[in-house]
C-alpha cells in the first residue's frame, strides 16, 4: 500500500514539473505573478478581456448618472448554467443597514467605474453607475434580506428584466458584458 501511495505522488510529481519550470529550468510565473495574461490585461490572442474579482464588486457603491448613491452592492446572482453573474443585488433604502430591500439589477446595467480620489493623487476609487433615478429605482421589483427569490422562476425573471429592460439600453459605456 504504501509503494502505491508513492508511486501515485512521483507519478503526479512529474507531471506538474514540465509546466513549473521551462527547458532552461527556469520556473514558469505562476497566475499570481506580475506579468500574467488574462488578469484584466490583453494580449494577441485575447480581446477586451476586463476581469474583476468578485470581492473587488461586493460593498462597492451604486451612484445614478449624477452622481448621487443609490445603494450598495449586497450580493451577486450567478447563473449556475453558464457561470455568469446575472444579476448585482443592491441593497436600496436601507439606513444604516436597517429596513430598506435587495434589489437584483441585471449585470449589464451596470458599469463599474474608477475616478481620482480627492485629495488623494495618484489612488482611485470605484463605483458602479445606474442610470436610473432614485425615484424610478424605488418601484423596482425587489425582496427582503434572507427572503431570496426562486431565480427559476420565469414569472419573477421576467418582472426584472422588462423592468430594467430601458436601463440596460442606457448603459455608460460601450463595451457589453
């Protein structure tokens, strides 16, 4: 039992040598080097790749077309079919965490942003960008914290997206999710 156990791990071994170090037995970066692809950068054989983490979304503040905040950031709906956030789930009209709903706007709503922090050169901070009133935002389908919908629910989906359906057309941006 034992000889098997090892002869697993050096069989293992040497296959994950050839891609830690190159024919100059150099290591090879790994993802969480400098200098790699695909971590919100481009290359020749990526296009428009702009990745963001899901922890850089969580808490960030939404803000209408002038600036003014709508809400934060709660929680993220992810269509576990094809691994893509649908929706943002902001929490609207709460003060100080109390009272207020959870409001989930599609994705593509919304544009996440980055401007100079003031008072402070060279740092920046990020938001998100709804352009929709706080007024308008208001009547948006929503529910209350710990009481989330059933997202399989086509009825439900389809309240959403028609709501949010002239929003998503107005976009900031031009690039599409």
């Amino acid at each position: 039992m034992r000889s098997l156990l090892f002869a697993l791990f050096a069989v293992g071994l040497a296959l994950t040598l050839p891609f830690a170090f190159n024919a100059m037995g150099q290591q090879q970066p790994t993802p969480d080097q400098p200098g790699m692809t695909g971590q919100g950068t481009t290359s020749s054989d990526q296009t428009n790749v702009n990745i963001i983490r899901g922890s850089d979304v969580m808490g960030l503040v939404v803000r209408d077309q002038n600036n003014e905040k709508l809400g934060k950031i709660d929680n993220l709906a992810i269509d576990q079919n094809t691994g893509r956030i649908r929706y943002v789930v902001v929490s609207f009209g709460s003060t100080l965490g109390f009272g207020g709903k959870l409001l989930p706007v599609p994705w593509q709503a919304v544009k996440t942003v980055s401007v100079a922090k003031a008072g402070e050169e060279g740092t920046t901070e990020s938001h998100c960008v709804l352009n929709i009133s706080k007024e308008e935002l208001a009547k948006a389908p929503g529910f209350q914290q710990g009481q989330w919908p059933d997202f399989s629910n086509q009825k439900w989906v389809t309240a959403i997206d028609q709501f949010y359906r002239p929003y998503v057309a107005k976009r900031p941006g031009t690039y599409t999710r």
